[in-house]
C-alpha cells in the first residue's frame, strides 16, 4: 500500500462565559510526494494544524479579556 495523501483535523471548544462555548476546528489536507514519507507529511500538517487552532483559541480568548468576559 503506498499512502499518497493525508489528512488531519483537530478542535478544541473555548468557553466563553454565561455556560456558553465557542468550537475552534481547523482541517487540512496534504499530498505525500516522492521524497517524503507519510510520517514526515502527518507530522508536519498536524503541527500546522494545531498551531492554526491554538493561534485561533488564543485569539478569542484575549478578545473575551478585552471585553470583560
């Protein structure tokens, strides 16, 4: 079996007072070419995945701080 594309996909939920959340959820998709191996590819999409999320989270929480929440 040759893998040939990856996908991954992560979420959190942040919660936002007054016993509400808020769901930040990113996807991404990558393609394994013939110099990479798919555990380099799913590493590396994971990371940015994460990282898009948790840059995503910080955000909303400081805006919550901004406005008092």
């Amino acid at each position: 079996m040759k893998i040939t594309e990856i996908t991954y996909s992560f979420s959190t939920k942040v919660n936002i007072g007054n016993y509400e959340s808020c769901d930040v959820f990113c996807a991404g998709k990558a393609v394994v070419d013939d110099d990479e191996t798919p555990d380099d590819v799913f590493n590396a999409l994971r990371d940015w995945v994460r990282a898009k999320v948790r840059s995503e989270r910080a955000t909303i929480k400081e805006k919550l701080k901004t406005n008092g929440q």
